[in-house]
C-alpha cells in the first residue's frame, strides 16, 4: 500500500473507530465497503485497510456471506491490545534510539511542540462547545499518532509497525464528555511521557526509551479504560450493546 493509501486508512480507521465507540454505529451494524467508499470518497483499498485494523481490535468481525459487522469489545479485549501494542510499541522506540537523526529529532520535536500547544487547548477548554471540543480531540489524537509514526519510521520495523498499529485504540471519542479530572491525568500524562521520550531519543538512550515507550502506552490504556468504564457504566463491555 502506497504511503498516501496508509493515511487514508489511518483517517478511515480513526473515524470509524470513533463512530464505534460512540454508539452511533451500534454493535451488529454491517459495514459494506462500497458505502463506506463513497462515504468518505476514497477507493476500497484505504477502506479494506482500515477494516482490518478495526477487526484487529476486535471493534468488527469478518463474517463469510454477511460482510463486516461491529462487535462489541470486551474490557479483557482492551488490555490485551494494549499489552500487544504496548511490548511491539516499545521495542520499535528502542530501535529509534540507536538510529535517530538530528534532523528526525528536529520533526519529532516540532511534532510534539503542536501536541503540548493542543494538550494545553483541551486542558483550559472547559467551556468549549461540545461539537468544538470534539475536534479538537480528533485533533489532539491525530497529534499523538503523528509523534509515534516518526519513532515507527525511524525504526523501520514495517512488520512490527504494522501489528502494533493494529492495536492502537484511540477512543477519541468519549474524551470530551468524560471526567474533568480523568482528562486533566490522561493530557498530562501524555505530555509529560512525549517529552520524557524525546528526551531518552535525543540521549541515545535505547533502554530508557524502551521502558518510557511501555509506561506511556500502558497507562494511556488504563486511563482509557477507566474513563470508558465511567462513560459507559458497564462492567463487562466497553461499548454498550
């Protein structure tokens, strides 16, 4: 697949993802390709794409004769890719390490400057409008991804990269509704992490990089969950269904 299909899948996978979580696509809705194409007016390839890396979630399911349907994702589900996600995203950071360039710490750095600048939007915006609130989250979370593509590339795992984006579950949209309290931890943290790691990059420091590479995308998957739990007030389902 071609780097401009990829990111058309990204944004594909994104929004879908998001749509998913939210409930407005209810668990058992079947998705058909030539809909979705026309939808978001791209071909079928970012779309075949993007609904293998939801089904790597677990957020659809192939079924044979009756297309691609939305499931329902399970809590034990969430951990586990955030587990996967969490051993491939640190080995590739520990990769990055021993390969970084002053000019690709350069682009991470600018990346992450637009990330802290977004992280510090959603943290004072307490009075935005919901719809506005919304974007800028998508926002915020295309920022994150933006940061861990330049470590994957920079890596240059294209297996290991390709598993661990299949685990990465966003859930951007229950941030803006979620606990004040919740949000305020979850940008923090991934503020203080992004830059932990840039830090233990621009060091050389291979081992660093790995452990803060674990710790950043573990408790993004803790907090995940519990806001999702909060938001959604189920003990065994992550989307209500």
């Amino acid at each position: 697949m071609s780097e401009a299909a990829s990111t058309k899948a990204d944004d594909v996978a994104l929004e879908l993802e998001q749509a998913i979580v939210s409930g407005e696509l209810a668990p058992g809705t079947v998705l058909r390709q030539e809909q979705l194409s026309a939808r978001y007016g791209v071909s079928r390839t970012p779309i075949r794409e993007a609904l293998r890396r939801l089904a790597a979630l677990g957020l659809v399911s192939f079924e044979p004769n009756r297309g691609v349907r939305v499931r329902t994702l399970t809590r034990a589900e969430l951990r586990e890719a955030f587990l996967i996600r969490a051993e491939l995203e640190s080995l590739a950071t520990e990769i990055a390490a021993q390969r970084i360039t002053p000019a690709e710490l350069d682009e991470l750095e600018a990346i992450e400057n637009r990330f802290a600048r977004l992280t510090d939007e959603l943290r004072r915006g307490g009075r935005l409008a919901a719809d506005r609130r919304a974007d800028l989250v998508t926002e915020w979370v295309r920022a994150n991804h933006a940061f861990h593509d330049v470590i994957y590339r920079v890596a240059a795992l294209p297996m290991v990269e390709r598993l661990a984006k299949g685990a990465r579950f966003s859930g951007s949209a229950v941030w803006a509704p979620a606990d004040a309290g919740e949000l305020d931890a979850l940008y923090s943290a991934n503020e203080r992490q992004h830059r932990a790691l840039l830090d233990a990059l621009a060091a050389g420091s291979p081992s660093g990089a790995r452990a803060l590479a674990r710790e950043h995308v573990l408790s993004s998957g803790a907090l995940l969950e519990r806001i999702l739990a909060q938001q959604l007030g189920s003990d065994k389902a992550i989307m209500a269904g």
